[in-house]
C-alpha cells in the first residue's frame, strides 16, 4: 500500500494526513514515462513517445554536439553541415520529446557555428594569398574556439542535470553566435580595409546591445588583433617601423585593399620623349571606417614626403627609423582601450618628438646625423665587447664553456603559451556576472568605441606628420632654393622685372633704330647688323618670324636681366649669388622657345596687326627635379597662360603709348584746334587716343598691381613667415603664430596653396574658362585698338563708327566689371580662392588675399571711370 508519511500534523489533527500530489511529474520518471508509453497509441503520435536514452550517455552526446563533434547520438552532415539525430524522437527518461527539442536545436547550433568557424579558419589557411587581415582573423577564430574546448573540456560526471550543461554553454553560445555573425558579415570580402571596417561596425554595434558587455573584452581583442598587420603597414610607411626600403618599385605595388596606391602615369618632357613614372595615388574608397578622411590623408602626405627624404636626403634622421629612438622606444600604432592608456600617449609622443628633433638639429648643423647611427659593437654580446685578444686563457674558455652549453640546450617553444595569449585568456574567463577583475576597466568606464581610434592614432599621426613636413619645408627652403624660383617665376613668367619687361619691349615692338637696320628682318640690300635688334611687329612686312630672328632679337634678354651687366644693378649679383655658379646657364633652363600651336591657333598669329600676333612665344622653365613636387606641370601650364596674356598687354601699353606720342608731335590735331583747323574725323581719332590709353593703362595697372602683384606679395609674405618659423625651429626653439601652424603643411599641401595662388590670379585677370565671355569683351577691345593704330583709310564716318564701337565695348565692360564689384563673396563662393582652404592662411591685411573679390573688382572699376572718362 501507500507509505504513510508522519508529520506534525498528523499528531495535531484527528485523522490528518498528506494530501496526494495530484501532478504526474512528481510521481517519478518512470511513473512519466509509463504514462507516454500507455497513452502513446490512443491520442498522442507513436512518435512522440520518443526513445528513451541512458541520462549519462544523452548528457555526454549532447557536450560532444556542442563543441561540434559527432557522437553515438548525433552525426555531422558535410552536405548540410548541420548535426542530425541518428534517430528521431531521442529523449531522456523523464523528459517528452518536445521539451527536449529547443534544447537540442541550441547545441546543434553551436556545434553548427563552431564547424562554421572551423571551415572559415581552414579556408582561409588554405588560399593562394590570403591577406594578412584575414588570417589574422582566422587565427583570432581558432584561438577563440580553442579557449571555448579548453574551458568546456570537463568531465561528464560533474554534469548534474541538462540544466546544468546548458548553464555552462549559455556565454560560449553568444561569443560563437558573434564570431560566426562576423564571418557571415566579411563573406566573400577579400579587401583590408573593407575587412576592418566590417568587423569595426559590427563591434560598435554589439557595444549597444543590452547584457553583452561582457564579450567586450573579447570583442576588442580581436579588433586589436586583426588590425595589427594593417597597423604595421602604416607604422612602415610614416617611418615608424622597420626601414624606408619600400620604394614605388617594391612591395606597395601588391598592398590590396590599402589606401595608397602605386600607378604609372606617362609624361612627356621638354625634347617630346615619352616617360613613365610611378607615382603614389591617394584612394579614399580604401580608407577603413575606424580613421577620419583628415587623418588619412595626412598619413599619405607625410609618407609620400618621407619617400622624398629617404630619396634625397638618406642620411637624414627620418630617413632611418630605429636609429636616432630605438624600435622599442618608438610610438607605436596600438589600440588603447582605456583611459590610462591613452594618457601614457601624449608623454610617449612628446619624448619621441623631443628626440628627433635634437637629431634634426644636429642634422642641420652638421650635414650629417652625428651620434645616431646604431653601431655593430652595441648589438653585440656584452662579453665580447672588450678586446678578445687580452682575455686569460681561463677567461677564454669559460666564454666557450657558456657559448656551447647555450648552443646545446633545446630551442624554445614557437608556440606562445596560453596564459601569454591576451585572447585565450580573456575567452576563458570571461562571465557575464562576476567579481570586479582586472578586464573591468574594458567594461565600465573606456572611452565609447567610436572615438577610440581618434584618441588612440591620431595624435601619433599628427606628430609624425608635423616632423617630416616641417624637415622636407626646411630642406627645401634652404637647400633646394625654393624661395629663389618663386622669385625667378614672379621675375620672367609673370613679368614681375620691371628691367625685363622693358628690355623685351623694346625688342619685339620699338621701331626706333629702323633706319639704322637694326631689325631681324631680311631686306634686301641691307646686312643684319649687330647690337640690339628689334622684330618691329607693327611695321613688318612678313610674320611669324624665323627662328633666327627670334634668337637675335631675344638673344641674352634673360641673362642680362638675371646676372646683370655693368649698365644696370637689377640683376644678380654674381658674387654672392649662391644659384650663379662657374656657368651662365639660367636655374630651371630658362630660356625663350616656340608654343605648340593647333593649325587655327597658327593661322591667328600669322597677321602682325592681330592681337594675338605673339602668342607662340613663351618662356620655358623646367624646375629641379625635387622642386617639381611643389612646382607642378599643371601650375607651369597656369604660368604660361598668364604669361601670353601679360605679354598682350606690354604690347598694347606700347601701341597706346605710340598713339599719344603720335598726338603730341608738330601739326597734330590738337596743335590745329587751337586754330580752330581740327575736322571732325580729327576730332574722333583724338578722343580714340585718349579713350585707348586710359582703358589699356588702366586695365594694364589693375592686373600688374592688383591682380598679379598684391596676391603675390601675400604668397611671398606667408612663405617668410613659414621659413621664418622653420628656423626657429631649427635652432630648437617653439615657433609661435601661423607660421607654427603651417609646420603642418606638406608639400603636396604647399603645392596646392601654390597652385590656388595661380588660380586667384587668373581668377582676377579674368583668365578662368567660365570667365571667356569677360576675356572676349577685352580681347574685342584690344583689337579696335590696334585697328586704329594700323591705320584707317576712308571717310571720317569709319573714324567716328570705330569710335563708338570701341566706347560701346568699354561700357559694356565696365557694366560687367560693376556688377562683379558688387557681387560679395563671388570668388571665394566659386573658388576664386585666396589662402583659406590651402592651409597657408590668411595674408597681410591690404593685399586683398582673404577678402571678398567684388572690392578687388572695384579697384578696377574706379580706375575705368576715373575723371568720367567716358561721359
């Protein structure tokens, strides 16, 4: 019968007993299990009876099914890649078929992932040439999974209940469900960067899922992990790891999925020879998602001008990383996920910098990196430093003694150890409730992972940057003469020498010595003489002129306006110039040449009486090699277009100036009105001269003073206050202002100021291409002017009609001159551009270079309408 249990009840109450528990699962696992077996055939499927398995043995299969492995119970299909029950409907006594299916659909998963994990691992081992980034990740996965095995290897006796086993797989399920969501995530993904950026997006967005800031740690160490390969081609390429012997031949020829790239690019030089050339290219698409488009960008530059160094100057001390700070001592790119590391930064930067720039300063002064080159003797073994040859025989052998027991003990292990690997460590005793630990740090007060990256690079970047591109603005400031061929461009391409400008009119226009046949041009009956010769354009018979005209016209223009002769002090002086040297040939090989004409161009200039008469003439200028990262071909082309525009106002200031000398002379109009004798067609070719004048003089002023002048002085003064700053800090002291913070300037950033400044120019010369209609205006302008002064034969009403012409085309001119005047902030809108986005600066005040071009533009205006002119 039924056991009769005794309580205190019983004794208290007449007849008390326990009452029957009225619930079938208290009654026992068998009781449960022959209730399945009873009702199996009436209500409920055979199925769901299900066959009952031996608790250890159901226990053991269901460990061996999540840690992904096959057992008795469950077998792995390669085909599916799933685990399949090698019979449906396996339960433990006590237990309904359904009740045990969601748990064993969670070991099944996690067997699923870890096989999935294993076959990303062993396929990315097995590529023809994973990247570093992919491998790094598969490693990080194989580790993961060897800490998960390792902490899951437990004996299957310590397994009290299937409630127990699940408990201990619950955290190792979320770390597997993560990785395998990441490998899901970089499918197919073979780039580096877009490898990075995945798996940073990811971890970012797990950091913000409520209950798992626990895998944190987990999840920071694999970022650290799988970003250090693309680190150390960072590190490598500023100059902070290894050597510079990774020219544009080498290795970065094949960095997949880096942002900077090599390609070749074709040029043509000055004698028409095709060349090819690899360059360094900037890819923004392969900036990962952890670094700013600003932080990039200055990696590339200063890179590039490491390249620079490391070419032309090997012995500086940037150009051998590791020598003047040790590879040990070096700012390294690392991330640092706490606060207390990433204080430690600012101090490791500030030393390193110190450091170099004392080197750099011994550098400067001596030509040579004195004291820092690493020596054979302090890589040597201590004992053998001193002269071997003085040693004792017992001092002898007691050194062999020690080098052949060393040489006969085992090699260490190449396997690092578990509790070295920051990984495994952190994979096996992670826990999502536990006491306060050494990881805490990572989990409750780290700076947001958003802006870890910031803190943990780019102060190094800045650094770094700041030294090499205050040491290439140094080099090329004091060595390389940069300053001196700005002035030589500002002297002869923009006709900034007054000397010059007048030496080259009177050759190509003054017809004063005619009489004394001192023109280039053949006539018959008449020898070539020497001395100064003309090419007379307004009285020539024949134009083009040959070659041979041309070289004894402009014959020594340059020289003498470079060197100087005894009859004039506007040159340089030979003595002292430190660019004269034992030769007369000219810096950058300038000299007059032929411009490439299309056969349209070609038939224009054919007509002497054209405005556009001189344009193939122009002035050629090949920088030094290490020069022509800062003075480009595109800014040469911006030079050159200038140059035949200015060349087109010296000859209209000569014809404007002929006309009014015309006025003055015995028996002009203006002596005849006097008496009354002035006709009308008299009358309209007078105020044709004034009205030429004032408007060629005008416009001609604007553009010398204004234009090309006064934006020029505000280059040239930020440019002094940079290579004033850079000598300061030369001399170890702490350049202060802007000029401190154009230290940060690269070159190619220097280039791009230079090439702004251009812009700016033919922005108010009204140069650009949006701005033809403006240059046709002029150019319609310009050639009334020579028209009239070729001479006009016929009736006065072609003088007058000429004449209203050319004052309609002037207003219109000067209407849409008003209109720019008033329009504020219309260059800097359009990138007509002073200094602001160049990272020069602002200029001196008065020089025009930071304020809006409607006030420049009014400049011109009032200058047009002076005295009412054209009232």
């Amino acid at each position: 019968g039924q056991p009769r249990y005794q309580t205190w009840d019983s004794f208290l109450l007449l007849d008390g007993n326990t009452p029957t528990n009225p619930y079938l699962t208290e009654a026992g696992s068998h009781v449960f299990d022959a209730v399945l077996e009873l009702h199996q055939n009436d209500t409920w499927s055979p199925r769901e009876a299900g066959t009952v398995v031996k608790g250890d043995v159901f226990l053991t299969c269901l460990l061996h099914l999540g840690l992904g492995r096959s057992s008795v119970l469950f077998q792995y299909n390669k085909a599916k890649h799933t685990f399949i029950p090698v019979k449906e409907g396996l339960r433990l006594s006590g237990f309904s078929v359904g009740s045990l299916s969601s748990v064993i659909k969670f070991f099944t998963q996690c067997g699923k992932n870890i096989k999935a994990l294993q076959r990303f691992s062993s396929r990315v081992y097995k590529e023809f040439s994973p990247t570093p980034t992919r491998v790094a990740l598969a490693e990080c996965t194989t580790t993961v999974l060897t800490a998960l095995q390792t902490r899951l290897s437990i004996p299957t006796s310590s397994i009290t209940s299937i409630i127990h086993l699940e408990s201990l797989f619950r955290e190792p399920a979320l770390i597997l469900q993560t990785l395998f969501r990441i490998i899901l995530e970089i499918k197919g993904v073979k780039d580096d960067t877009k490898l990075l950026s995945k798996l940073f997006n990811i971890i970012q967005q797990q950091q913000f899922t409520g209950g798992s800031s626990w895998l944190r740690p987990i999840l920071m160490e694999i970022l650290r992990r799988v970003s250090c390969a693309w680190l150390e081609v960072v590190e490598q390429w500023i100059g902070l790891r290894g050597t510079l012997g990774m020219g544009l031949e080498g290795e970065w020829e094949t960095r997949k999925g880096f942002f900077i790239k090599v390609v070749w690019e074709e040029e043509v030089d000055e004698r028409g020879r095709e060349l090819k050339e690899l360059r360094y290219v900037f890819d923004e698409t392969h900036v990962p998602g952890f670094m700013t488009k600003e932080d990039a960008e200055m990696v590339f530059e200063c890179g590039k001008s490491l390249r620079f160094l490391n070419k032309f100057h090997p012995g500086h001390p940037l150009s051998q990383p590791g020598t003047v700070v040790s590879q040990e001592e070096m700012p390294g790119l690392e991330w640092k996920f706490s606060w207390e590391d990433l204080e430690g930064i600012h101090e490791w930067v500030r030393r390193y910098e110190s450091r170099q720039r004392k080197a750099i300063a011994r550098y400067t002064e001596t030509g040579r990196n004195a004291g820092t080159a690493t020596t054979m003797a302090a890589l040597t073994p201590t004992s053998l430093d001193s002269d071997i040859f003085t040693k004792s025989a017992t001092e002898l052998a007691a050194i062999l003694t020690s080098i052949s027991s060393l040489m006969s003990s085992p090699l260490p292990s190449l396997d690092i150890p578990h509790h070295h690997n920051p990984l495994h460590h952190v994979t096996m005793h992670t826990h999502t409730t536990t006491t306060p630990s050494s990881s805490d740090y990572l989990t409750t007060f780290a700076p947001n992972l958003y802006i870890t990256p910031l803190l943990s690079f780019s102060q190094i970047f800045t650094s770094q940057s700041r030294l090499v591109n205050s040491a290439c603005l140094r080099i090329f400031f004091a060595e390389h003469g940069l300053r001196h061929h700005f002035d030589l461009l500002y002297r002869f391409l923009l006709l900034g020498d007054g000397m010059f400008v007048s030496r080259v009119s009177y050759a190509l226009f003054s017809d004063e010595d005619e009489e004394s046949c001192h023109g280039t041009e053949r006539r018959e009956g008449q020898v070539r003489a020497g001395g100064r010769m003309g090419l007379h354009v307004s009285s020539r018979e024949s134009w083009p002129p040959a070659s041979s005209e041309l070289r004894l016209a402009l014959k020594g223009l340059l020289s003498e306006a470079y060197w100087g002769d005894g009859s004039t002090g506007g040159g340089a002086d030979t003595a002292t110039d430190p660019y004269a040297g034992a030769s007369s040939d000219l810096p950058g090989a300038l000299s007059f040449a032929i411009r490439e004409l299309s056969e349209e161009e070609y038939v224009s200039v054919m007509d002497p009486h054209k405005l556009s008469a001189l344009d193939f003439l122009k002035i050629n200028y090949t920088p030094p090699r290490p020069l022509g990262e800062v003075i480009t071909v595109t800014a040469l082309y911006k030079y050159d277009r200038v140059f035949k525009f200015l060349l087109r106002l010296v000859r209209m200031r000569f014809v404007v100036d002929q006309l009014w000398r015309e006025a003055s002379r015995p028996r002009t109009p203006r002596r005849r009105a006097r008496r009354g004798q002035m006709s009308k067609k008299e009358m309209f070719e007078t105020k044709f001269r004034v009205g030429a004048r004032h408007f060629v003089t005008s416009l001609a002023a604007y553009i010398w003073e204004v234009a090309i002048g006064a934006t020029w002085r505000g280059f040239g003064s930020r440019l002094a206050e940079i290579q004033s700053a850079l000598e300061v800090e030369a001399r170890g002291g702490s350049p202060g202002g802007k000029g401190a913070l154009s230290l940060c300037l690269s070159l190619s950033g220097l280039a791009a100021a230079h090439a702004k400044v251009l812009d700016r120019m033919m922005f108010l010369a009204f140069l650009r291409r949006r701005q033809q209609p403006v240059m046709n205006v002029i150019e319609e302008i310009l050639g009334l002017v020579l028209e009239f002064a070729k001479g006009v034969v016929g009736e006065e009403g072609i003088v007058e009609d000429m004449y209203y012409r050319f004052k309609k085309k002037v207003k219109m001119f000067g209407n849409v001159v008003r209109v720019l005047s008033e329009s504020r902030g219309y260059g800097d809108r359009r990138g007509g551009g002073g200094f602001e986005d160049t990272g020069l600066g602002g200029g001196k005040g008065g020089e025009g270079v930071g304020a809006g071009e409607g006030a420049v533009f009014a400049n011109l205006l009032v200058r047009l309408e002076m005295n009412d002119c054209w009232k």
